[in-house]
C-alpha cells in the first residue's frame, strides 16, 4: 500500500481528492497495489471541514486532517507528498524537509520551481527522491513529461506557449467585445479566471515561472527568472488589439518564447533567447483559435518538427489530472522500489548557458505612432527609422480620431529589426515636437 | 555502455541513426551512459552500403552491417533492439526471439502491436523486458506516453484521431482542388505520402491499426481489429466533399474514433463504440486545420476535459524522433537496472470489454440522394425517414447537374440518429423507382 499525504485543500487539492475518489479502482489497478490518502493538511479549518463525509470513504473513513503540515512531512508511513499550496514559503520548507525524509513529492508549484530549481533538483538527487511537477505547466497537459521524455531524442530550437489562463482570458474579450483592460480583467475576475490579486498573472511572471520550467528542462540546465525579459499585458490598449486585428490581420497573445539562437558572429555559438511579453501572431498560426482560459505549448524540434499541445489551461480538475497522473508513476515506481534511482529531469548542475539580451533579438514590430496632423509627418518618422537600420513592411494612416491624447495614429509593420534599434528610433521620434502621445511597440511573432 | 541493435535501415531506420549522429552528446548526458550502435541489420545489402563512411564514425567506425536478423537477437552484448522493418513476419519472430532473449524493444509496428497486442506483452511481462512504441501512433507526437501515463489519471471518454497522413493529404487534395480520388492519390504518391501499394492506408487499416493502440492503452486490455468497424476513404466522391463544405460547412477527414458510451438501459454498461470512417466535421473543430501530411489526436479524460496533440504524422524524421526517445529511457532503465520491473503499459489480460455494434451508434448524418426530378419526390424521401425515427436537420435540393448518373441530388443533414435506422431508410429509398443512384451516407462527428 502506498501512503499519500496531502498539503493544501484548495481547489486542486479538492480535485486531487475527487478524482482519487472517482477513479481508485481504475488507477490501483494501474499502480498494481492500493492506494491511501492518510493525512490532508490545510491551515484553514473550515476547508478541512468541507471534506464531505463520503470522501472519507477513501481511506476506510480514516483520513486524518490536520493544520500543521509536519504531520504529515514527520509521518514515517507517508510515501508521497502531495505540494499544492503554491507560493514560496512554507512550500520550499516542506518539500525540502519531505525529500530529506526520502519522500517522493508531487507538486504544481511553478513559482517555486522557477526560483529554487537547483536547490530542489540538488537536493531531491542526493536524497534519491523523485519530483513531479507536470500541473506546474498547462495545469492537465502532459507537456512537461513530453518535452523532458517524449521529446528527448532532440535539440530544442523552439518553444511557443500561451502558458497563462488568465491573461489568455482576458485578451480574448478585450478583442472580441473591444472593451479595454480593466473591464476585461473584472469580467475574468467574475469568471473565475483571475484571482483577486492577479498581479503574478497580468504582469506575465506566471508565464515566465513556466517559461523557466519548460526551458529548463529542455536545456537540461537552470533557466531563472531573471534570464527571462517579462513584460504583462496590463499597459495594453485595446485600440492596438483592434488595429493589429483588422489592418494587419494579427491576433494579440501573451506568449512565452524560448528560442536557440545561432549567432551570426565567427563563433556561431548558441544563445538562448527567452522571455515573455504580448505578441501578434498571423491568423493562420495555430495559436490563433487559442482562447479563453485554454493554453496550447508548440515545440520545435530538429528532428520532430513542430508538435502542439492544448488543452485547459486551468481549473482545480485539470490540474488535479496532472497531479494524480504524477501520483500514479511515483507510486508505480515506489511499490516496484525503482524510485529515485533516475532522476526524473536531466540537471547538469554546472552548464552555462549563454543568454541573449532583449536589445539584441531580431523581429518584426507593430508600431503606433501618435502625432500631428501635418505634412512632412511621415517622412521624418520613416526617416528615422531608417536611420536606425528599421525597413518598413506595411503603414496605414487612420484618420484623426477621438482618441485621447487627440492625434493622428499612423500604423506600421516593420520587418525584422534588431530590437535595440527600434528602440533608439522610437526614442528620437518620441522626442520630436510633432509626436502626440508615446509610440506603441508590439513584437510580432510568425 | 549500452548496445544497440538496429533491424531495418529504411527511412525511419536512416533517421534513427542520424539522430544518434548529431545529437550523441545530448542524448549519452540524458542517459548518463554511452550509447553504442552495434550493428544494423536490413535484407537490402544495396541500403546498407548507403550507409555513408561518416555515419560509421558512431561506433568508432565499427558499425556491423548485416542482412541477417540473428546476428542482432543472438548477439548477447545487445541490450536494445530497435525493430524498424514492419509488417507481420519476420517482425514477429524477431521481436518475440529478442524478448525471450532478454533485449529490451523499440518498435513503429503498429500493423504488428494491433495484431499481437497479447502475445507481444505477455512475453515482454514474463521476461521482464520492455517494449516502447511510441513512433507507432502519430510518428513523432509523444501521444502514446501522454495517453499511457500523463493523463493515466483520467477514465477515458473519448478518443478522436486522425491518424493517417496518406489519406490526410489525399483529403486535402480533394477538398483544396476539387479533384477526384485516383488523381489526388497519384499527386500524394509523388509528394512522397503514399506507398506504391496504398491499401493499407486508403482502406483505413493503418488508422485502425493505431486506433487499436491507442484504445488498448486506454481501456487496459486489447482492443483486436475485428473490434474496430472501418472503412476507408476510396469509395468518397469529391462532389460530396464539395457539397459538405460549401452547403453546410463541413470538412472531409479519415477519423479514429473511440468512445466509452453509457447504455441507456437499466443496466447503464459501458460499451465501447470504436471505429474508423470518414466523417464530416465542423469548421470550427480544432481539427478542420489540421492539413496534409498532420496527425491530431483529441483525448477526453474525466478530469483533464480536452487535451489536444498534433504534428507531422509522417516522414522518417519524426518518426526517428520518437525511436530515440524510446532508446533513451529504455537505456536510462537499463543503466539503472530499472528496466522492465515495471511493465510499460497495464493490460489487463482478462478484461472483457463490451462492443458497441455500428448499427447501434447514434450520430448525425449527411446523406446525397440522387433521384428524379418529379413531384412528391422529398415528401417520399421524407416519409421513409420519418418512418425510420430519422430526423431532418437541414436539407437542400439542387439543381440538376451533369453528375454521372444523371440526376437531381438532394442533399440532407439529419438530427442525431441510430446508424441501424439510417440504413434501414437508405435501402428503402434506394429501392425507389425514383431514385437513380446508390445514396450516398457520411457520419458527422461534432
């Protein structure tokens, strides 16, 4: 018998239960021997309360509840612990205390992950423990276990990911009812789909934690948070969402981006370009139809070529899917004594990477400028941006519009330009007297 | 050190071992051992002296060639035995020798797996050996493993696949260019995405033969061939392509369907509805986009809701993708001494599972009838449906065309009905004076 514990009944932790409930008979038989949740932890009683009666059928009415999550961690019977409180503290505690207690953990704490990887994955060796994570990433989507094994014959070169429900939410209705972004976040708040603090979602650090997931285990080295150039969705105007849409043809995504760049220099070394922000994508790329709290992850491999996943990128029961499927292969490994001999991601704990600076990746831009309605106007900005190496693809000028600050958008779609160089041209535009309001740069993405 | 041995140097084969060329590093750090490619075997001595002399450089340039399989399965440094050759016989017999020989496998017979799904695994399981498949459904989109273990969580409630690139493009062609079936076959034969011989592909063996895998996997036990109804895609005319798309919005594809459906009878079983048809589907399936030489496969879990997976279902890259990463967990395992203590996939080898006849399932219809141009005509027609407890959901005459036999078609799309009914009505009509021409009838899958 394999013995469970449980910290954090929220709404994963819940979805945990139910479905270890629904499906006992079914995932026993895939373990080969019985399963029980012993002890769930929670600090907040009145959720311990909730556990229905019938849920204590699952351990023959026998679950222990408990405030103190040592109880479970000192519990010499508990074979697996089950980390779904999220956040750093006491999370990083527990688990650090449960792998040092030899048990095996099954966690869906991305943000923890993200900052404490090397101590985690260090730590989880030496003890010869395993840790799962796959609902850290696109909650139910099994794209960790692909990327880490399912992929493993090949050399990354890509990884696209609309990897947060929220802000995916929230751009859905900004472009598909044109409101703007603090209505969109109240109705993604109504839904569901946004928590009361959404800051770790709208700011694009969620995406990021996952970023540093996947790029970690596809570089089999540690991708941190500050490697990753992050930028959220809330300075969006939904003008621009309107206007990428119906001059240009380009849905608006937040994405995270990890790409193996070649370098043009006599080296040709390999960096790595990872980061998150809004981008426009063509109407034809698969991400498109993405909406809503779905999430989709596209790797690129030098062998396989392009392959997708999409599926439900939150909710308790989706997520929940992910953690059980992680409880099922510890306890397949634990009732067969294989646990731990092989670490479950590969951690070259001392391989640098090289990374590649927001200034120097090579795209193409959306840009808006706001200016003066006079002649002359548009030659001095494609000017400059000429002086500055940036070739234009495509410029719309709309007719002046009711728009505060009062001014004449012109549009324009560049094509692919070295970032810092776009920079340096909107800051001379932005400084000249016939610019109205501070030009707008969004990168697009084919 | 792990050995390898490789039977069968085609396509797929040639790409194994190029994959093992360029990315040998990464792959031996995923490992954690050196990979060595002992010997390949193919009955073709002329591909074997294709092996160019900087592919020899893998084993130091040792590579043993051979055209005789047992030089691999007797070999006893041989730990791995990579079967690429397909078909029944002699890959079969190599398999079965290899396992009993205590070699862990990696396979892309699909044709083999649906045929001897209990023999191949209750073998494997006595020698406590391994078998990894997972280039035999999709080519190189890990969906095996996603279905096998991440969503292992999850009572399965369906699974939707188009799982033949053949006929996908061919599909394609027909739909893109209105063009008949024995030209887009020939245009798909020179793209490179049809055999000689396509019989296998067209007659939707090759997607049975996958859907088998995929719902032996999901249901534990072994869903046989003769359980799967299937029909191909030779028989469809390109006006019925046409009229779908353009009347009622519906795309042509070559689909896997399979269902766990609760009876509506007292008993409430589950019986398991299984099959491989062509069906319509609308153009807001996330499937309508997936083109050409693309694999998609939808999976619905109880818990997960819909995951979706897609890419090139074809070429022998992304099918070496798939055998490498099988190569290297199996050579992790047996450097760790893990192999095979635990078997890859649960089958329960006395679990009886209850088919869904296909005259039983209910779904929606498109049917053509071609008939004379008189009055009372649709009211016959309708009347027979009706009588037959079919529903009209939508329905168009057209005008007469220059079709072959000369005619009026009269194109329908019915409410949800059962299959046994529907072609109770279609015989009645057909045995109409008023109708000219067989009926035509596709399955709509929403």
């Amino acid at each position: 018998m394999i013995n469970l514990g449980l910290v954090g009944y929220g709404t994963v932790g819940s979805g945990v239960v139910k479905i270890l409930e629904t499906n006992l008979s079914l995932l026993e038989n895939k373990v080969g021997t019985k399963l029980n949740l012993k002890k769930i932890c929670d600090r907040d009683k009145k959720r311990l309360r909730n556990l229905s009666a019938h849920r204590f059928a699952l351990a023959g009415g026998k679950i222990v509840t408990t405030t103190n999550w040592e109880e479970i961690v000192n519990d010499p019977k508990i074979d697996i612990v089950i980390e779904l409180i999220g956040g750093y503290e006491p999370a990083r505690t527990i688990i650090l205390s449960a792998i040092k207690k030899k048990k095996h953990i099954a966690t869906a704490n991305k943000a923890l992950l993200a900052k404490h990887w090397d101590e985690i994955f260090t730590t989880a060796g030496k003890n010869k423990v395993l840790v799962y994570f796959e609902a850290s990433v696109g909650a139910g989507i099994p794209v960790v276990q692909a990327l880490n094994e399912g992929l493993a014959a090949n050399r990354i070169h890509s990884i696209l990911g609309i990897l947060n429900a929220t802000t995916n939410y929230i751009l859905t209705r900004m472009s598909k009812k044109n409101i703007d972004f603090p209505t969109a976040l109240k109705e993604t708040q109504k839904a569901g789909f946004a928590e009361a603090n959404p800051k770790l979602d709208i700011e694009g650090i969620d995406a990021a934690h996952k970023l540093s997931i996947l790029a970690s285990i596809a570089y089999s080295s540690w991708v941190k948070l500050e490697n990753i150039y992050t930028e959220g969705i809330s300075h969006l105007d939904q003008q621009d969402i309107k206007f990428a849409f119906e001059e240009f043809g380009y849905e608006t995504k937040l994405l995270g981006i990890c790409k193996e760049v070649i370098t043009s220099n006599p080296e040709r070394s390999r960096r790595i370009d990872v980061r998150v922000h809004p981008a426009l994508i063509p109407q034809e790329h698969p991400f498109a139809t993405v909406e809503n709290e779905y999430n989709a992850v596209l790797i690129k491999g030098d062998a396989v070529g392009d392959v997708m996943f999409y599926g439900k990128g939150a909710g308790g029961m989706s997520a929940a899917s992910a953690v059980v499927s992680d409880i099922i292969y510890l306890a397949r490994h634990i009732h067969n004594q294989t646990a731990g001999k092989i670490p479950y991601v590969t951690y070259q704990k001392g391989k640098k990477l090289s990374f590649l600076p927001i200034g120097e990746i090579e795209t193409a831009y959306y840009l808006r400028f706001t200016t003066v309605d006079r002649p002359g106007v548009l030659s001095k900005i494609s000017g400059i941006l000429g002086e500055n190496k940036v070739s234009i693809a495509s410029c719309f000028q709309k007719v002046p519009t009711t728009l505060r600050p009062r001014g004449v958008p012109i549009l324009m779609v560049t094509h692919k330009a070295k970032e810092k160089n776009i920079r340096q041209a909107i800051e001379e535009i932005d400084r000249l007297p016939i610019t109205r309001a501070k030009t707008v740069m969004l990168r697009i993405e084919e």
